[in-house]
C-alpha cells in the first residue's frame, strides 16, 4: 500500500526476500467478525444495549430484548418511552451486543444508526408476534390471549429499526490468550 508506514521510499516492502511488503494483519484486523460471525452473533445474543442523545446531552443506554432481521437490529418499546423521544429529536442511536464473560472470550459489535420508528399497526404487531416467538421457549406463533395481549398493546408501543451506518466488531477469541 503506498504510503504506508511499513514501505520503503524505493517501494519494496519490509520483510520480503522477494523485496515485495508483506501485509501487516493489524491487531484490530486480526479480531474483527466476519459477516457470517456477526450474524451469529445477533441471532445469538438475547440484549442489545441502545444508546440514544438524552435530553440534556448524556447518552441514554437502555437494555431490551431484539429481533435481528437481515442482520439488523429491531426492538419495539413504548412510544411515550424516553428513548422514543430521544430518537424523534435525533434519530442517530449507537447498539451494543456483546458476549463474553473473561476478557479472551469477549466478543461484540458496536452499530452506530440511524433510527427509524415504525408505528403502524401493522408492522409493530408483526413485529411483536416475531419477538414473542423469538423469547418465548417452545413456540412457533402467537395465538389465543397472547395475541390478543399484542394486539392490545401494539397501539401504545412502536418497532424500531436501526439501519447500520457504521460497525465494529470485536472477538478477543481469536487473539489465542496473546494480549
């Protein structure tokens, strides 16, 4: 790469009898998720952190409960919820799952996103019935009073979609113990 720190002004790298620059795998590089392990990751993970711009200029960090759908977050939450008032005055929100006990088994992404509040009936009961399923051991739909229940809170509640603009990833499995 020219310009990089590691090349030599006659443009031969370093660390190459053939005078050809090896690549250096930065350690960054090295514990990145692949596409494949970041939607593991999500379909995985039962708690997604989401950080919104409070009212007086602190991030607002929440837990709750997500449905990855095509490998992008979506929760659904109260509409009058202060997270929803924070996304309607700025929609940008960072998302963090994380899994891992010991710092060598960490491994996460961090999705910095632009908001999009759902609040049609619609997709917001759709919505929960995925959720229900999602969480709820042992089924496959939503029938009887649990759907009854959605129903009669998707009018108060919304579905929030965080459509990615920026992710980093990280699993600390992959450095094999070498800090």
């Amino acid at each position: 790469m020219p310009g990089h720190p590691q090349e030599l002004s006659d443009g031969h790298g370093i660390g190459s009898s053939s005078g050809r620059r090896v690549a250096a795998v930065s350690r960054r590089d090295r514990i990145k998720l692949s596409d494949a392990e970041l939607f593991e990751l999500l379909e995985g993970e039962r708690i997604a952190v989401v950080s919104s711009n409070g009212p007086r200029g602190f991030p607002h960090s929440m837990p709750l409960w997500f449905v990855p759908r095509e490998g992008e977050v979506w929760i659904w939450t109260y509409a009058k919820s202060q997270k929803v008032r924070n996304l309607e005055r700025d929609p940008r929100a960072t998302v963090l799952v994380e899994a891992g006990r010991e710092y060598g088994e960490l491994r996460g992404a961090m999705i910095e996103a632009a908001a999009e509040l759902h609040r049609d009936r619609e997709t917001v009961l759709g919505f929960a019935e995925e959720l229900t399923v999602r969480y709820a051991e042992g089924i496959d739909s939503v029938q009887g009073d649990a759907k009854a229940a959605l129903e009669a809170q998707a009018p108060k509640r919304v579905a929030i979609h965080f459509k990615p603009l920026r992710v980093a990833t990280w699993d600390h499995r992959k450095l094999r113990g070498i800090y």
